[in-house]
C-alpha cells in the first residue's frame, strides 16, 4: 500500500460515501467470521438507506482495498437491490475475497453458482462502472492512495457467454438499448 495509512484511507473512504448520500440513514454491516475478515480485519459494508421507495438499497464495500495488489489504487465494490438483505452483505465479502486471489476488474464477471437472490435467474455479477451514480461515486482520493468505486451488476449466464464473445461494450449496448430495470432479480435476458 502507499504512504497513506490505512486509518486514513478508511476515513476518506467515509467521507466519501457520506458526500455522496448526504442526508441518508446509513448501517455499517459486519459480515462476521467470514475469510475476508482474516485479510481486511476492518472490512465492512455499508448500507445506505433509500429515501423513498423509487430508490434502491446500496450496499458498499469497505476494506477490499485492502486486498488488492496495486499499491497506490484499491477498489471497493457497489451493490444495489430492492430490498435491505444481510445476505448482500456476505455478496460483498465473497467478492472482495475473490479481489484477493484475483485481481478483478471492470469487465470481470464473477459466477455465483446460484442466483443473487433466491428464486432469481441472475447468478453472475459483471463488474462495472457505477452508471447509476456516475464517476462522482467512482473515483475517491486518499492523498496520493487513489479508491474506485466499481458496481456489481447482475447478469444471467447468456449476458455472461455474449461478454466473452463480443465484449463488454456489446453487453452494455443491449442494456441501453433494452432500459432494463438492474433491481429485477427475475428480469429477462437481453440475449
């Protein structure tokens, strides 16, 4: 990591977040004796509350930075749903655990091997900018220690084959193209 101290970063990284929900209800959620916890010891998630029924719930990863390879830019990941759910707590941690053994990045895809959420068809999250939020959300500084903010988006398996055919760029076209609704676990596919 750079000369930035991690305290410091997890401050920006605070401040960061309540810049950017100012006037929101906000939880830190702990994901208990999970693995990443081992590695990141103050890995949390925050939760942001929406405002009204319009907006969704947005889960935040704090402390996978802290897993990354890359000594001067870490990233943390976003996740947003329908509903407020501990269960999108342990998704962050099982992603940032994955961050440690392999890089990820925008345009990675991360196979769940069962849906998001119960009963859902999506059980793969691509890695991506947050364009909900815009690059406001994505970039945060921490004196010469650089955060980004990247969304998991979940897709289903045909959405997953057409990145690895065509790329991402042809993905996110259809999605454009389609205007799906991201908070639909059970929403179809745009192959």
């Amino acid at each position: 990591m750079s000369q930035v101290s991690s305290t410091h970063i997890r401050h920006a990284l605070h401040d960061h977040v309540d810049s950017h929900w100012p006037g929101y209800d906000k939880s830190l959620l702990r994901v208990g004796d999970h693995p990443v916890t081992t590695a990141s010891p103050n890995f949390r998630v925050a939760c942001i509350h929406p405002k009204n029924s319009e907006e969704p719930w947005a889960y935040l990863s704090l402390g996978a930075y802290e897993l990354g390879a890359d000594p001067l830019c870490g990233l943390e990941f976003l996740l947003l749903a329908r509903e407020r759910s501990e269960h999108h707590a342990g998704i962050l941690a099982l992603v940032a655990s994955l961050h440690s053994q392999s890089a990820l990045k925008q345009g990675s895809v991360i196979d769940l091997q069962e849906p998001w959420i119960a009963g859902g068809t999506l059980q793969h999250l691509l890695v991506t900018l947050p364009y909900p939020y815009g690059p406001n959300l994505e970039r945060c500084q921490a004196g010469l220690f650089s955060l980004r903010v990247l969304w998991l988006l979940p897709i289903t398996g045909a959405e997953f084959a057409l990145t690895k055919r065509e790329g991402l760029e042809a993905l996110e076209a259809r999605f454009e193209a389609e205007g799906i609704d991201f908070l639909d676990p059970d929403r179809a596919s745009v192959v």
